[in-house]
C-alpha cells in the first residue's frame, strides 16, 4: 500500500527567485528584466549560491547614480553599479540579499569607450553587483582576483567573453 506523502516542513521548501526590476529612464534599448534575471541566476549558479534568492534592479539616470553614490560612497560622481546588501534584523531570515543600482548613461559610454557589446556589458555589470550583494569584493589584490576570475566564469557560461581581457 503505498504511503501518503508527508509535508515538506515549510523552512525546506525551496524558494523562488524574484528579481523586481524598476526603470527610472526610459525602457528602449534596454536589457528587459527577463535578461535581468537570467544574469542574476548565472551569477548565484556560479558562486554556488542556493535558490530562493530576491532582489531588487533599479536603472537610473545620471542625476541617481550620482546622487547614491555621493550619498552611500561619498564619491561625487555616477558610478556604472552600486550594490546595497540587505541589512536585516537578528532574528530575521529572508531570502532578500539587496538592491542594486544600475545607471544606464555611464553603462552605455563605457561599453562604448571599452569596445564592447553593450549588453555583454549590462550582464557583467549585473553579475558584478550580485558578488558584491553575496559578499565579494575587490578592495583586496587577492579578492580581487577571486572575484574576477568567477566573474569571467559566469559571464563564460552565458557566451560572454572575458570582460577583463
């Protein structure tokens, strides 16, 4: 006879990825947030991080970017992506690692000025924001190289070259 299936205790059952994906300047010639989350995925796959993930991408002009960055950095500029970690209460467990801020201006002219394809350079820029999110970074020579050598992993699984090269 067989035997009924017993519940999944709800603290193991897995949870979705969600990525909120927000446009602060206009959508056209955008990466759409299905992109979006495509390279969120690759970058968790890559730094073996479990599913059940959410966070948020916000695009932002020019005046943004600066302003977060000035802000949160204390660097009077726009930057290509700034990366905010989740800062939960003890106690609270969340699938929520953060948000990112994306400036769409300076993404564009530096793919330009560096000769790639815009949106190889959106999807090295997300994975790029997603490490920082999970807690890589590359203040340090030797965290620098591990994080761009996963970096170049990631990127190589979606058909992206090496954006270091």
């Amino acid at each position: 006879m067989p035997r009924a299936a017993l519940p999944i205790p709800h603290s193991r059952l897995p949870i979705p990825l969600r990525v909120h994906v927000g446009y602060a300047v206009p959508r056209a010639g955008l990466p759409a947030p299905a992109s979006f989350r495509r390279w969120v995925e690759a970058a968790l796959r890559g730094a073996k991080r479990r599913k059940g993930t959410e966070l948020a991408i916000r695009i932002v002009d020019t005046d943004e970017g600066r302003a977060l960055n000035r802000d949160y950095r204390g660097k009077d500029y726009a930057t290509n992506v700034l990366s905010f970690p989740a800062e939960l209460p003890p106690g609270v467990k969340l699938p929520l690692i953060g948000d990112l801020a994306i400036c769409a201006p300076v993404v564009l002219r530096e793919a330009t000025e560096q000769g790639k394809s815009p949106r190889d350079h959106w999807a090295h820029l997300t994975v790029h924001g997603v490490l920082h999110l999970l807690g890589y970074d590359h203040i340090e020579e030797a965290e620098a190289e591990a994080m761009e050598a996963l970096e170049t992993r990631v990127l190589a699984s979606l058909g992206i070259g090496d954006p270091y090269a």
